[in-house]
C-alpha cells in the first residue's frame, strides 16, 4: 500500500513538474501563466506601476491579452491596461527576470518585483531577486539578449 501511494505521489509529481515547465518542447507561452491561465498569477500589471504594490486583481475586471487572463484591481486599471498593454505588460512575458537572464525561464513571485526605467520585473522569489538587484542593467542586457532565443525555443 505504501508502495502504491509513493508511485502516485511520484507520478503527480513529474506531471505537475513537467507541466509547469514551459519548455520549448512543449512550446513556450509568450506570457507565462498559472495552470489556470492568469498572467502574474492574477495580479494587476497596472497597480505596480501606479501604487507602487502588488495587488491580486479581481475576477469582475479581467481582460484576455496574448492567451492569458490578466486580472486588475479597479476598472480603471482594467481600462488602462487595454489601452496600452505594452507599457503595463512586465518584461519577458512575465517570466522570472533573472532566469531568463540566465538563458531559461522559470515561475514567478508577483511580490518579487521591481520597476526599472519604466518597464516592469519580475521574479521567482525575493531571495532571487537579490541577485537580480546585484547588476540590473548587466540582466537587462543579458535578458534581452537571451529573450528571443528562448522564445524561440532555441
């Protein structure tokens, strides 16, 4: 029984894992998304950049942009966002900066961001994010560099 049990976990486990990979052989998004297709795991893009915080959005403003579902906190946001999705829209489709930087893509914290000269960041998680802050023009470049390829599937 315990056997048994181990092999399903086991199972599960390379499922989510390989699901959750994005991998070029399973065709990169060009926007990273949760397993329920939210875009920065249902936070608003636009809040970072005018309240200066992550904020969850709410499911009665959302909007469909490049296959995901990106939520918003207000109307407004919602309004602006449709307006101008590129200028709200974070760097790398939203996958982690510093991966990607890195030549790979990887999840992401919706808390571990960080707005630089007017473009939006993110990344895996904060204790990341402190290698991220090391050298952000040096990422910046390196990422997008690298971007395109990844992207790619290269």
């Amino acid at each position: 029984m315990k056997t048994t049990y181990r092999l399903v976990h086991f199972i599960l486990f390379l499922f989510l894992f390989f699901i959750n990979q994005n991998s070029p052989a399973l065709g990169l998004e060009p926007i990273y998304t949760n397993l329920m297709g939210q875009a920065l795991r249902g936070y608003d893009p636009v809040a970072y950049f005018k309240k200066g915080k992550a904020i969850e959005g709410q499911k009665k403003f959302q909007y469909k942009w490049k296959k995901a579902n990106w939520y918003f906190d207000s109307q407004q946001n919602q309004e602006d966002f449709i307006q101008s999705p590129e200028k709200y829209a974070p760097q790398y489709g939203g996958y982690c900066a510093w991966a990607v930087s890195r030549g790979y893509t990887a999840s992401i914290d919706p808390e571990a961001w960080h707005i630089h000269q007017g473009k939006l960041y993110l990344n895996y998680s904060k204790e990341v994010q402190k290698n991220w802050f090391r050298d952000i023009p040096g990422n910046i470049q390196k990422g997008d560099v690298k971007w395109p390829t990844i992207l790619a599937g290269n």
